[in-house]
C-alpha cells in the first residue's frame, strides 16, 4: 500500500475510535511520525492536506522544515538534549518530551531569547520502564510547580510511550492513568499550564489511547511502514 493509502486507513480507525468514545473526530491530532523517512515520503501526504509531522531527532526535524512548506506544524517526540534546544525552539510547534527541570529552564531560556513562547508536554513515564525517559507520575506535580514559575514557557499536557505489546489492551491502564493524572493537575490551576493535551498511543494502540482520552497519537509505521535504521 502507497503512504496515502496508509494514511487513510489510519485516519479511518482514527474516526472508528472517536465514535466508539463518544468523541468528535476534531478533538485528536493524527500525528504523521516520520523520523527517518525521506522529504519524499512526507510529500506524498502533502495532498491530502496532512499538517502534523513528528521527528525524534532535532537534526531531522530542523533539516525537514527548512525544505518543506513553512505551513506545516513540527513535533519533537524524541529525548531533547539541552544542548540541542537552541535549533528547534522556534521550529518546533509543540516539544513533547520534557522530563526534567533543567530541560525546561534551557528552553525557557533560548524561547526568551528568541521572543517565542514555547509550547510543551511533560513526558511520563507511567509503566516506569527503565529503559524509557520521563518523570514518574509523583513526580509531575512537583515538576510542574517549577516550570510553571518559568517565562517563555506554555505547558499544555502530559506525553507517555507506553511499552510495546501484542495486545493494545495491555496498555490500557498506562492511557487511563495518564488522563486522570491530567484531570488532577487540571483542577490545582498552575500558571501557564493547562491540560488540553493528552499525547499518548502509537502504530501499535493508538485506537486504544483515543477510547481513553488522547489528544494526539503519534503514528509513524503505521503510515510510513517500517523502518530502516541502517541509513
């Protein structure tokens, strides 16, 4: 199948899921995640009037948007380094991964200097896999005490990366929790932070993390199919 059909199928179960959940197809942001694929690939979808890309790694992302039309909204889903943020504050539409307060303060910091407010995600790692980056969920609400003091910041919700598994339903508990966690920060009205965001579910459970509130999914093979990281 061509990206565009994939894409379709995608945006389909997308719309499948949001009237099983009683939700408008309007409120989740179908998220084209293509790290590693070519400018090509991403044209292709330009037709059909896909806005939303996701990239892992700033060099990616900050090559891609210099190429393609400044119309387009760029994701960072990947871990940021703070020695990288200087290249994508401006670029990026929405930084999803923050896990740490140093983090914030850099982008804080490089946003004020380039006189852009930068929108975020708090990253959490609900399942507490070692091998994955967030804060863990007690961790959040201390964390969020601190950013929201920060000028040039906007904290709009929460990020998770759920563990791979067969069944989707594994993880519906990590999507569940998540939603509540944004419910609780929601009701104790920091500064500069809301909770409009919900940024959970990939190729494998995306329909799940829609039935639990998600926002925006984060579909990368499911569109692109596999990848090849040999390149």
């Amino acid at each position: 199948m061509s990206v565009c059909e994939n894409y379709k199928e995608v945006e389909q179960r997308v719309e499948a899921a949001c009237m099983r959940a009683g939700r408008s197809r309007k409120d989740v942001t179908l998220i084209a995640v293509s790290k590693t694929k070519p400018v090509s690939m991403i044209e292709e979808l330009l037709p059909l009037g896909v806005t939303e890309f996701g990239e892992n790694k700033v060099q990616e992302l900050t090559a891609k948007a210099e190429i393609l039309p400044s119309t387009l909204n760029w994701h960072m889903i990947g871990h940021l380094q703070r020695n990288k943020v200087k290249y994508i504050v401006d670029k990026a539409c929405l930084i999803h991964s923050v896990d740490s307060l140093r983090l914030a303060e850099e982008i804080s910091k490089e946003a004020e200097k380039k006189q852009v407010i930068a929108n975020i995600l708090i990253e959490v790692n609900v399942a507490e896999e070692e091998s994955k980056f967030g804060v863990s969920t007690t961790e959040v609400i201390p964390l969020l005490e601190k950013i929201s003091l920060l000028p040039n910041i906007a904290v709009h919700g929460l990020m998770t990366i759920a563990p791979y598994v067969e069944n989707p339903e594994e993880n519906r508990w990590i999507f569940h929790k998540l939603k509540n966690l944004s419910i609780d920060i929601k009701e104790k009205n920091f500064d500069n932070v809301t909770m409009d965001v919900l940024s959970m579910g990939m190729t494998g459970d995306y329909e799940v993390a829609i039935e639990e509130g998600a926002t925006h999914v984060r579909v990368g093979t499911g569109i692109f199919g596999e990848r090849n990281y040999t390149i």
